[in-house]
C-alpha cells in the first residue's frame, strides 16, 4: 500500500509539474477564445478549472495520452472546453435572448419568425437540412450522421457549418 | 483545400463549428496543431460559440419537425399484442373443474397450458416492441428526408 501510494504521489508530481511548464499556453489559448486579457479574471478562473480538470483526468487520459504522445495537445483541447464552456454559460447567464427573439418584442412576432426559421431550415439544401436536423433535434453524434448518410465526418461538419452560415446570413438580411 | 483548412492555413468555419460542437475528433493532426498556436482561429472559436449559442436557442424554439412517436404504428403492434395475449388465456376452459380437483390428470393438462403461455405472451410482447421499433426507424428516416 505503501509504495503504491507513493508512485501515486510521482505520478501526481509529475503532472503538476507538465502542467507548471504549460500554464502560459493555457492561459494564452483561454484568454484568446474569451478574448479577454490573461489578467483577466474570467481566464484566470478558467485556467485553474483546466489544471484541475486535467489532474483528474489524469489517470483516464493516460492512455489516450501514451497512445498520441501528446500532452500538450490534450491539455490545451481541455483549456478550449472549458473556454467554450464559459462563454456558453456567460450567454445563457446574460439571458441573452435568442438571435431572433431579440429582435422583436412581442411574443407573436418572435413566433412569426421563427416560423420563418422553419421555413429557412426546411428552403436548405436536402443533405444541410438533414445533417442539420439530425445533429440539432435528434443529437446525434457527427460520427452517427456520417454513418446513416454514408459520407464522411468532414463532410457532415462542412454541412452542419455551411446551413448555420445560410441560417444566419439570412436571418440578418433585412 | 481539406474541410478544415483553408488555402490561407487557417481553420474553415466547418473546422471551428466542429470544435464549438465538441466533435473535436474530427480534426485531423494539422488543424489541431494550427488551433493550439493560432490565437485568430481561438478568437473566431470563441465568436462562433456565442453566435451558435444562441441559434441553438432560436433552432429548439422553431416549430421544426420534432421527432413524435409512430401512435398508429405502436397502437397496431398493441394490438397485435393484445389479441396475442387474449389467446393466450384461451385456454381456461381446460382450468380443472371443482368435481375434478382430485383428479391429477387434470391438473397436470393445466399445469403444462400454464407453462406454455408465458412462451405465448413473450412472443407477443416482442413482437409488439419488434412492431414500435420497426415504426419509429421508419418515421425517423421520414422526418429527415
């Protein structure tokens, strides 16, 4: 018990240490998502949350980490998360209405448009729409979409992306 | 061009609204080591969170077609069930009488109906799921086309 219990202690060593030496570039990789200062409260909170998370983590990733021989890399895809994350909840904290409920103040108009918003959705190309659809109302998993519509997931992030540009380019036009 | 980099070397919209998506994974090695060093790419990261964070709102309020329940297909298969099972209690006319109770042979003739029910009964069960899930792949394939 006790030596396992000390290789459990280099082990933890070890990571505080990896992750002393990355700090700046998760700091550098938060503050740029928030686009904010490093100084910033916000990305300093943010940072700390990542450290903590990747020293929990750190037994599961090892795996994945051996496997890629890339620490970094997973270290600063946690720093994105958990950046996204929080201007996610900063959105929603904001209350910050909807793109199309914001722009009207009685409930029947913003019922108009999102009807629009249906009719724009259903006006999108056959395979957009589906993807579309079946990411956003089904939740399934690029992964999932790519195998029932038989292309790639790159393909289905390119249509996933290309209706949200057409939904939005027409949802701002006058 | 790849679908994730663009011929200027930054990341495409498809590649950022993956990773805004948490589909990560997708990426390939020299989209990701572009995103762990380029703060323009990370900026428009967190931009497109906000955007799509709030479309994702405006899409879950649209009246799109909502994935509903297949009723009439699963009320069939119900039904299927149902009059599986109604046959399955058929037999109670073989349910031994008062003036047999003493008679084992009687007995024995319920013993094996009631052990072949349960086979009955399953059968329907499953068949009536067999009917829903057939029902509910067919509507989902509807919706999305």
């Amino acid at each position: 018990v006790i030596s396992l219990s000390f290789s459990n202690i280099g082990a933890y060593s070890k990571s505080v240490d990896e992750l002393a030496h990355l700090r700046p570039r998760v700091v550098r990789t938060v503050a740029a998502i928030l686009r904010q200062a490093p100084s910033h409260p916000d990305v300093e909170d943010c940072a700390q949350e990542v450290m903590a998370r990747v020293l929990e983590r750190k037994g599961q990733a090892s795996s994945r980490v051996d496997a890629t021989q890339n620490y970094d890399a997973w270290v600063l895809g946690v720093a994105r998360h958990v950046a996204i994350d929080r201007i996610r909840a900063r959105v929603r904290e904001r209350n910050a209405p909807p793109l199309l409920l914001g722009q009207s103040e009685a409930p029947s108009e913003a019922r108009a448009e999102l009807r629009v918003l249906a009719e724009h959705v259903a006006a999108l190309p056959e395979s957009q729409r589906r993807a579309l659809l079946l990411f956003h109302i089904e939740g399934k998993r690029y992964q999932e979409i790519a195998a029932r519509m038989g292309v790639s997931m790159g393909t289905v992030a390119t249509w996933i992306s290309r209706a949200r540009q057409e939904l939005l380019q027409k949802m701002e036009a006058p | 061009m790849s679908h994730f980099v663009r011929s200027d070397g930054h990341l495409t919209d498809a590649a950022l609204s993956a990773l805004v998506d948490s589909e990560d994974g997708v990426l390939d090695e020299s989209a990701e080591s572009h995103l762990n060093e380029c703060e323009l790419c990370l900026g428009r990261v967190g931009t497109l969170t906000e955007t799509l964070t709030r479309l994702d709102g405006d899409l879950g309020r649209a009246p799109l077609a909502r994935p509903t329940l297949p009723w009439r297909l699963i009320a069939a298969g119900g039904l299927v069930g149902a009059v599986g099972v109604a046959l399955s209690f058929g037999d109670r006319a073989s349910l031994p009488s008062l003036h047999t109770l003493g008679s084992s042979l009687a007995w024995l003739r319920h013993v094996h109906g009631v052990t072949t029910q349960p086979w009955l009964v399953g059968g329907c069960v499953a068949m009536t799921v067999i009917c829903a899930a057939i029902a509910h792949k067919f509507s989902t394939n509807m919706r999305t086309q």
